[in-house]
C-alpha cells in the first residue's frame, strides 16, 4: 500500500472496514468539541494480514511528522507481534498481553500501548450490576480468545475485587494459537479463578457450552461475528442462562448475536448490551492518550462526549 504523507494533523483508525464505522462522523464532531486540529482516515487490512502489511503502516505512522497515532481494532495482537521491534517504547499491559490498541508518539518516540484493561473495565462496570458475582456466585463464557477477551478476563481476575470475580471462566475460539496466547498470560498473572480453554469448530458447540454455565453468567460475543463477518458465534437453538447478562461487543453490523439475546431477554431475564459503551470508552481513552489531552470517564463531562456520538450517528440519546 502506499501512504501519502499526513497534510493535516491525522488520526488514523486501523481496522477491516473502517469507512463503516461510527467514529467517520463522530470524530470530527468531537475534534471541534475538544478543540482538536485533526482529521481521521481509516487504514483496512482483511483479518490476519500479512505481517509485512502490518510493518509497512507502523514504518509509515513512526516517520511522518502529522501522522500522530492510530487506533487499532481486529488487528491488535497480529500487529503487535509483526511491529514489535518498530515500537521505541511499550507500555506494560501491551507488552503483558501482546497486543497494541493504541499507537502514539512522545518527543518523536512511537509508543505502543494496549488500552483494552481500561475499556473493558469501565465498561464492564456500567454493565454489570454491583458486586454480580459475589452475590451470584456466576460464571462467565467468553466467545473468542482475542484482545478484548483478554482485557476483559484481566480484569476480573484482578485479586483486587475479592470474591466480585466469576466462579469460573469458559473461553472458546476456533484457533488453538489464541487460546495458547490467552491461557499463557492468565499464566504469568497468576490468575485463581478457574478458566477452561476450549477450541471450538462449530456455533453448536458453544450453545452446548452455555448451556452448562448455571444462572446469572455473563456471556460476551468477543469473536467480532456480526460486525467484521455476518453472523453468530451461536446457533438459533442456543438458550441463554437464566437471569444473565449478554454483552454483545459489535455496535453495527449485521447484529445476530444481540438479536438472538434479545428474543430471549423477556423470558430468560437477561441484560442485553450491545458494544456502544465500549466503542466510547475506547475511543475517547486513545484520543486522550494521542492528543494528551483529558478526557471524563464519568459524569457530565462523559455524558457529553456520548451525546454528541449519538447525534453524530442518529442513535438516541441516553
């Protein structure tokens, strides 16, 4: 690919169909809210590029002066481990879970950070009810073992939130390499909670999976099924766990996986999340970090930032 050098102050959004995304209308609406002086541009790669692909855009973004960072989705572990040598610093979660989400640039130097622990919690805390599961002593099943599985069992691993952490952990995906990578570091932190590693050929396999989780489990569509390619990681035959809640990670896209939840809210009592959160959170924590800048996590100053998404994209606001 060849890239043009950056005339303006330039975001970059490295991801598979990037020109689909929300954050085409929303960044420029939250520049001027900021008082950003900076455009976006998109950067797709089909998943599982090439390493030499991955190489080219990391070069590019390091050497060319308004070039300041980049977003990174779908992409985050197969980067990392193709550029890593590119990267003048690391942060430790990054180099802990072997990914990158954000890429940005201090006095010249391109840093390679992994903000997903961050997203995921914030996020997982506007989901779930307080202290889930200590009172409900529940269970939590993860359906693909990339990035955002990893920050997301990261972190309610954590010894820190004491007996708020699942009873047990099922992750599945259909490539052993990703399960290797996320079984090794629940490894390296010493992870107590029990987690089952299952590789997985079909959607059926995951339904039968579920099935033995027991009431209240939180279930997480982590695959990017629905978003990058149409479809589910579960059949239509799949039944939820009672009471539970469903968190379906993709905000656009064909969806299957949030409808199939969905149908099964009323009569199975579930909470039903789609990723609109997460997509805030996530963005507005790179953003921060690329333009150092603050931005709110809470309160008013939050609220603001997703309401101007929302009008951005037609969504209505909260």
């Amino acid at each position: 690919m060849a890239y043009a050098p950056a005339t303006r102050p330039t975001f970059y959004f490295i991801g598979v169909t990037t020109a689909q995304s929300s954050i085409m209308r929303v960044f420029p609406q939250w520049a001027a809210h900021l008082g950003l002086e900076a455009v976006i541009a998109g950067i797709d790669f089909p998943p599982r590029a090439p390493a030499a692909a991955y190489r080219e855009a990391v070069a590019f973004l390091k050497r060319d002066p308004l070039s300041k960072g980049a977003l990174v989705t779908t992409h985050k572990l197969d980067l990392f481990a193709a550029a890593r040598d590119l990267f003048d610093e690391i942060g430790p979660h990054a180099a802990l879970m072997g990914e990158v989400s954000c890429l940005s640039k201090r006095d010249g130097r391109l840093r390679a950070e992994a903000k997903d622990p961050v997203t995921a919690g914030l996020a997982l805390e506007a989901l779930l009810p307080a202290q889930h599961f200590e009172r409900t002593g529940a269970a939590m099943m993860v359906m693909g073992a990339g990035g955002s599985a990893i920050a997301m069992t990261w972190y309610l691993m954590d010894p820190a939130r004491g007996a708020n952490r699942p009873s047990r952990i099922v992750i599945t995906d259909i490539l052993a390499e990703r399960l290797d990578h996320i079984r090794a570091i629940h490894r390296a932190v010493c992870a107590e909670v029990p987690v089952e590693y299952v590789q997985i050929a079909t959607a059926a396999e995951n339904d039968t999976l579920m099935a033995g989780l027991g009431d209240g489990a939180l279930v997480v569509n982590a695959t990017g099924l629905g978003k990058d390619k149409p479809g589910s990681p579960l059949t239509d035959a799949a039944t939820f766990p009672r009471g539970g809640v469903v968190w379906e990670l993709n905000y656009r896209g064909d969806l299957w996986f949030l409808a199939q939840a969905r149908k099964q809210a009323k009569p199975r009592d579930l909470t039903v999340e789609d990723g609109w959160t997460y997509f805030i959170h996530g963005w507005t924590r790179v953003i921060a970090e690329v333009f150092d800048i603050d931005i709110p996590t809470g309160g008013p100053g939050f609220e603001a930032i997703a309401d101007i998404a929302a009008q951005a994209t037609g969504r209505a606001v909260a």
